[in-house]
C-alpha cells in the first residue's frame, strides 16, 4: 500500500470536530533563526521542550537553531537543554529530552551567505531522510524585522518554499511593521514566498489560556450577553501594567515605545475579542471576520491633546529598591522621547457600542504587573437609599484578569452586616487555581503547536495588522510631534495627563 505523503498525513488523534482531545502535531522540522536571542532561549526552546513533554510532538520531530555562533550540533543540544531547565514550564524528564535531541541540529553562518543556507537546505533534507520529517518545515523568524527580507530571499533561492513536498510555514513575531506603510512593505516581502495561510503571526496574548476563556465567557453563557452591551456598559477599561523597566531591551525598546510595542498588538487584540460580535463558529474565518469588523469600527479622538495619553518613567522606588528612570537606562540616548506608559481612548461605532469608550493603557515600572480587561457599569438609574448609606458604592464591574492570578471577577454593592444600612463595595472570585487542577500551558506552547498543525484561527492575519495600524498611526504621528513626554516616577500608576484624560470623561482609571 502506497505511504500518504506528508501533506496528506492525518493524525490519527487530531478531530478538529473535537477541541477536548489532545492535539498532536505531525511529522515536520522547526527552524529558529535567531535562536541564540533572548525570546528564543527564555520561551521559545521551552516550549519546545514542554510540547515534547506532554507528548505533543510526534517521534519525526526536528528542531533546528540557525545562528552566528559557531556550535556542534552538540554543543547546542547542551545549550538548549541548559535553557530548558531553567525556563521550561514542566519537569525535566531523561525520556522526553532523550527523544527531542535525536532531532537536534544546528547551522552557524549569517543571515545575509548563501552558503549559510546551503547548509539549512542540506541539515533539512538529512532530517527528512534519517528523522522523518517528511518535508513539512516551519520557519521561525525570531530577528529583526529588517533581517526578514533577507531570510525570506534566501530561503526562496535555495527552494526551501517549495510547497509540493510537504508544507512551508513561516512564523513572524511583533512588531508587524512600525506604522502601516512598513507593515504593508513586510506583507509583500513575506507573501513573495509564502501563502497568506503560510504566514503565522505570533501575538502572544491570543495564545494566553486567559484570553481564550474570554470566547468560552461570552459565547458559552447566557448571562453576560444581557448586560454586554452600552445599556449597561459605561466604559472598559483594558489595561497591561508591568513592574520591570525595559530590562536590557533598550535597542528593542528605544524608537518603538509602549504604543507599538503593546497597543498596536496585544490591547487592540483584547479590544477586539472584548467588542466582537458572536462568530458563527470559530472557525479561523469567522473569528477573523468578527475582530476585523471591531476594528474597521474603532477609531481615536480627533483631539489627541485630550484623548490620548503617554509619559515617561523617571527614577523611583520599586518593592523598596530605588530604581533608574528610562533615560538613566544603559543604552537609552539621554533626550529620548521614547513613551514608556501609553493611552488611548477608542470609540467603537457600532450599535453595540455606541458612547461606551474604551482605554486602553499600557506601561513599564507601574506599582503592579496585571493585565485586565474591566467593564465598567452604569449607575443603578435610581438608589432609594441616603446619600451617607451608598457613599462606599463604586462602580460595578465585570473585571477578566489575564494575568497573574488568572480569573474573574464581579465588583458589586453589598450591605455591611449589623448596620441599619450601610453599602460597601464586595468582590466576588473565580479563580483559576481554585477551580481546576491544570496548570495553564505557556503561550509559546500553545502558539507553536498551533503553527505545527497550520490551525490558524490565534494568529492575525494582515487586515487586522493593518486596521490596528490606521487607528495608531495618527496618535503616533501626534506624539512624534510633541515634546518630550511627561514624567511619571517609577512605581507610580502613571502621568497626569493620563489622569486627567479619564477625568475629562467623569471616570477614574482603576487601580488593579
Ligand atoms: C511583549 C512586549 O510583547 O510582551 C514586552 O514586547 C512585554 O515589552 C511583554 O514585557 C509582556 O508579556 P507578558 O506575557 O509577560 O505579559
């Protein structure tokens, strides 16, 4: 009986039908290029190495670093392995690494040597034939965006796009462009090689299990939808505040700011998973559709003086350390005007919508690390109670922590016990350790199997990127025209233009 080839090998336990089942990927290699980078050697390898633990990954598995260093293929299983146990999410196991580093290989050379290829083309054909990995090859482009052009050439010219024997993926990490003129120059030089649904773009937000229970929340229930809407909703609130500074990123960091680095993806992404309309499935299509529907609706203020927000951390104290401010960062130029923290308010034109603002803030060196999505409701229309029994009544609200302590909960009035009658703000919990006994994979993990079995529907796609482009782009060029931005010490919850940017609204931002 003839073999199925590898385009047409069917995992036996894979039921798309059945998102309960364990998904495993197929035969294929995954080529990082840049894998001696900080992403690669923090998460990446990793997740990786997890995937293989939980036996995700199928006996024909390859793993490949492309680098400049000059390592034995040896040399960096010991690195990745190294990596592995100190940043993989589950227990290091002989058995599992035994079986991942059969397919280990590594090629040295620079981006831009044809001869560096010639030996990625040679390593791939040598794990096809001794590993099994049947043609089906993923490329990873952890490196600058500028170095994207480069690789994709290469790997044109050497006929490793070729999909005819096996399939060609190829994974691209934010940012997509700095502003939408260069996020369009990415997509051509990516699609001259690769198919639309060959193109893999990592957000690592969608892969968040957090993020994904925002579809079981909204479309498994019946109880949010009533209230889901600008009857109910005064405002959202989605925020991503982080304690760290730039850690050692400056030459990332320094030029992109907290808007590309963060709204223009992450935030936008929540935005639109918060706003969306049900699919009819999710089915990548339909998801699709409905986020790119949010999008075409959003847009900023046209007065940015009020409707946008961003500052600066300067130097202050942290958990009790005295810590630097941006400019004092090695490597950041002492007149940068780089934003740290960043606002926005967008409004969505649908009848949904309609008058419900969304902010969207982000930033380095708040007090915190949390990333929430808050929906703010509406006073109750009338309160038959003294003004002194409900001055402790805030705002109701529906709060989707994303991390850290993943869960959900549901801010609300209640009256203190034996008082006449005194109300107080009361919180009520779902939280995920409490609930389940699984701990929740890393995202890379999720990401990377998905990019293994080409199931699309977690990764944007150009229209998205696109979309999340126009709405930033008159905000940044409105910035890059101001002065410097305001500073804010280190720990605190941000500037005050970004204060009195909610006050303007009669809100307050919410301290998480
Ligand atoms: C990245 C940003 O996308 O997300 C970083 O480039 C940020 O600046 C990071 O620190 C935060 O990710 P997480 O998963 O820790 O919230």
């Amino acid at each position: 009986m003839a073999e199925a080839s590898a385009s047409e090998w069917v995992n036996p336990l894979y039921d798309p039908g059945d998102r309960r089942l364990p998904r495993i990927a197929g035969p294929c290699a995954l080529v990082f290029f840049g894998v001696s980078g900080d992403l690669s050697r923090k998460k990446l390898l990793p997740a990786v190495y997890d995937l293989a633990n939980r036996g995700l990954l199928p006996p024909g598995f390859g793993l490949v670093g492309v680098a400049r260093r000059d390592y034995t293929d040896a040399q960096f299983a010991e690195i990745v392995r190294q990596d592995v146990q100190a940043h993989a999410r589950t227990p290091f196991r002989e058995e599992s690494w035994k079986q991942l580093v059969t397919g280990i290989r590594f090629v040295w050379g620079d981006f831009d040597d044809a001869a560096t290829f010639d030996r990625l083309h040679q390593t791939l054909d040598e794990l096809d034939a001794n590993e099994g990995t049947n043609g089906n090859h993923a490329f990873y482009l952890s490196v600058p965006p500028k170095m994207f052009e480069v690789v994709v050439d290469q790997l044109e010219n050497h006929g490793m796009v070729d999909q005819t024997k096996g399939w060609k993926r190829v994974v691209i990490e934010k940012p997509f462009g700095h502003d939408l003129a260069s996020a369009k120059d990415l997509y051509r030089i990516v699609s001259k090689a690769f198919p639309p649904e060959s193109v893999f773009r990592i957000d690592h937000y969608l892969g968040k299990e957090t993020v994904q229970n925002l579809l079981a929340l909204r479309f498994a229930n019946q109880i949010f939808e009533p209230f889901w809407n600008n009857n109910y909703v005064s405002h959202v609130q989605i925020t991503m505040a982080e304690d760290i500074g730039i850690a050692g990123r400056a030459g990332y960091y320094d030029g992109i700011g907290a808007a590309r680095d963060v709204i223009q993806n992450h935030l936008l992404q929540l935005m639109a998973l918060t706003a969306m309309e049900e699919p009819n499935s999710f089915e990548p299509r339909q998801l699709r559709m409905e986020k790119q529907k949010v999008l075409a609706a959003a847009s900023t203020l046209s007065d940015l003086d009020l409707y946008s927000a961003r500052g600066q951390y300067a130097k202050g104290w942290q958990g009790g350390v005295e810590v630097p401010g941006y400019l004092q960062e090695k490597g950041i130029p002492a007149d940068s005007h780089t934003e740290t923290f960043a606002a926005i308010r967008v409004d969505i034109g649908s009848r949904r919508w309609a008058g419900v603002p969304f902010y969207l803030r982000t930033a380095k060196r708040m007090p915190r690390r949390v990333t929430e999505i808050a929906l703010m409701f509406k006073r109750a229309p009338h309160l038959p109670f003294a003004n002194t029994e409900t001055q402790d009544l805030g705002t109701n609200a529906l709060v989707l922590r994303i991390q850290p302590d993943e869960g959900i909960s549901m801010h609300f009035g209640a009256k203190v016990p034996a008082t006449g009658m005194e109300i107080r703000q009361v919180t009520m919990d779902f939280a995920y350790v409490g609930s389940f006994t699984e701990s929740s994979p890393e995202a890379y993990e999720r990401l990377i199997l998905d990019v293994l079995l080409g199931d699309p529907p977690l990764f944007p796609q150009q229209e998205e990127v696109e979309l999340s482009w126009q709405l930033l782009d008159p905000v940044l060029q409105h910035w890059a025209e101001q002065g410097a931005p305001e500073p804010y010490a280190a720990g605190t919850w941000g500037p005050q233009n970004a204060t009195d940017m909610l006050a303007r609204d009669g809100f307050t931002w919410r301290r998480p």
